[in-house]
C-alpha cells in the first residue's frame, strides 16, 4: 500500500517535470500574423445569413425550376401529339372543289379569253387530276390567240429551228420597210 | 477581417503554438508549416470554431499525417532518423531531464501514447477532447496516457533516479 503510494508520488513527480520541458518553438509568430492578416483579406467576406443561404441554394433552385418546365413540356408534347396522328386532318370538300368543277372552270376560262386565269386553272385540273386531264390542241386554240400561247415555242432555240424549217412563213411575216438594194438613187420607175 | 480577431489569433499563438509545433512534430520533420498551414486556414474560416484549441490540433494532426505519408513516399525520412534527431524540446536550467534523452524516449513510445501524453502534457487537452481528436473514448485516451508515462518513466529511470535522488539530498 505504502509502495503504491510511493510509485504514484514518484509519477506525479516525474509527469510534473516532464512538462516541465519547454518544446522547441521555431514558429514566426510576426509572420504568421502577418500572413493570416493577408489570407483573412483575401477569403471572402462572410455574408448575412439571408444573402449566404440564397446564394449557396439559387442555383440549385433555379436548375430544378428548368428541369420541371422542361418535363412540363415535353410531357404536354407527348400527350398532344401521339404518334401516328401526325399532320393527318380531316376536312369536309368544298362544293366547287374536284375535277369537275375544274375543268368547268377551264371552259369558262378559255371561252372568256382570259390567259392569266386560265393558267391558274389548267394547273389546278392538271394537279387533281393528272396529265389526262390536259385539253387537246384545238380546244385550246379555240379560245383565242393569247390562249394559244403554250403551242408556241417555248425557248429561242426551238423558235429558230421553226423559223428554219418554214423560211417562206418567215419572208411573210417580214415587213418591207426598206427600197430594193439594187435600185439607186437615181432609178425612177 | 474574418471570424477570428487579431487578438484571440495572437493569444492562440502565444499559448498554444509551441506544443502544436511538438504535437505536428512527430510525425514530420516540418512542423512550422504544419502549423502555419493550420492557422491559415483558421483565419479562412467563415465562422469561429466552437472550440480553436482542439481544432486546431485536429487540422495540424491531418497535415502531419499527411505530410509524413509524402516523407515516407520520399524516403527522406529514413534518411533523416539514421543522421539523428534533432531535440524536441529546448535546453532548461532544471537538469531532472535531459532533454534528447526525454526525444528519444518519447520518440520510441507507440503512436497512440505519444501522441495522448504530447496533446495532454504540453497541449493541455482534455482526455475527452484527445479522445474526440483521436477517434476513441476518454477513457482509451485515459489509459494510453498512464501506460505512456510509465513506459517513459522506465526509460528514463536512471537519469530520473539520480535527479531526484539529488533533489530529495
């Protein structure tokens, strides 16, 4: 009992000298002061609360807002355009729509003389009802000369292979406004 | 200025800066980087912590372990041990200790006492906040310490003897 309390004496004691030791401080204090002053001005200033929590939380907010109205979107496009049904819409004919109505049209047109009109129309009858539908050459030249026009050549090459292969259509046609080149000045008739 | 004072900085420095400079110093051969590291990022902090002291220590203990890590990488450390430490402590008129003897010592004790009797003696830690520093309970951070400064009580028992043989004549 004795011996116990000897030995824990003597550990007080030697624990009371042990730190007794001063540890070896090589530490710049001056410096170090002087580089915490520098880091403390260069770290960011701690802001209120209100500013610190809605900047940390903005921009996860603001991602989860776009994300929700981009779902939101892509779900209404989903459901209002199954697939299959795209660009197929239904309409009730009009009365004066069809072939028949169209070449009606084109009758009227060609007995009219009215070119411009004609045009639109042959192109609406060609387009329903295909190339069967184009009135035969006598019809058309039924209904005038500006009716006509689509048997005339259609480029300058073509006009002049016609004009060639009828020179005598084309002396005709030439008008005579100048003297015969071999009668002078001086010829009196 | 952040959440810690000049004052309150200078006061830590004063009180605590040599025995976090013996704490980080058993683990590497750089301990004053270790700490200054450690009071940067002290001044860095947003808010104080509830408690500088044992933060502190927690943060140069993560250097140290982490720079030693890098040493041991190096291999300079081995290096180092076979050239001779260098003390620990400084030179004191009470000659009960001899203080390479005491480096040596405490150099040679398992980690976990070295390092409970260095944040207890000269850190002035409490066992629960050496506890909570070392991840275990006070009461492993109790018995580390006594099975510590026994263990360094036999090594130390001749000069120890004689001194307080000479001390008690």
């Amino acid at each position: 009992m004795e011996n116990q309390q000897h030995a824990h004496g003597d550990l007080n004691a030697f624990e009371a000298a042990l730190a007794g030791l001063t540890p070896r401080a090589r530490l710049d204090r001056d410096r170090l002061m002087f580089l915490a002053g520098q880091a403390a001005a260069v770290s960011p200033a701690p802001a209120p609360d209100g500013a610190q929590s809605s900047g940390r939380h903005g921009w996860p907010a603001a991602f989860a807002a776009m994300t929700a109205i981009a779902a939101g979107l892509l779900l209404a496009l989903l459901v209002r355009l199954p697939p299959g049904n795209e660009g197929l819409v239904e309409r009730p004919a009009r009365p004066d729509s069809g072939p028949a109505a169209a070449t009606q049209r084109i009758q009227t047109a060609a007995a009219a003389g009215a070119a411009a009109d004609s045009y639109v129309h042959l192109r609406d009858l060609v387009t329903a009802q295909g190339l069967d539908a184009w009135p035969d050459s006598a019809a058309i030249a039924a209904g005038g000369d500006r009716a006509a026009g689509p048997l005339r050549p259609s480029s300058l090459g073509a006009l002049l292979d016609e004009l060639q292969e009828r020179p005598e259509a084309s002396r005709a046609t030439r008008p005579e406004t100048f003297p015969e080149s071999n009668s002078g000045p001086g010829d009196k008739s | 200025m952040s959440g810690i004072t000049p004052e309150i900085l200078a006061r830590l420095l004063d009180e605590h800066g040599s025995a976090l400079l013996l704490y980080a110093r058993q683990w590497c051969d750089a301990p004053e980087d270790m700490v200054q590291e450690a009071v940067l990022q002290l001044v860095r902090q947003q808010a104080v912590p509830e408690n500088p002291v044992g933060w502190l220590f927690q943060v140069v203990r993560n250097l140290a372990l982490n720079e030693a890590r890098a040493a041991q990488r190096r291999a300079k450390r081995e290096s180092a041990a076979t050239g001779g430490r260098e003390s620990w402590f400084a030179a004191t008129e009470d000659d009960r200790l001899d203080a390479a003897a005491a480096t040596d010592a405490l150099a040679g004790l398992p980690a976990e006492e070295r390092e409970t009797i260095v944040a207890r003696l000269w850190g002035g830690l409490s066992f629960e906040e050496i506890g909570r520093l070392m991840g275990t309970s006070s009461s492993s951070a109790h018995r580390n310490y006594h099975r510590g400064l026994t263990a360094l009580r036999e090594k130390l028992g001749a000069t120890w003897k004689t001194s307080s043989t000479r001390t008690a004549t």
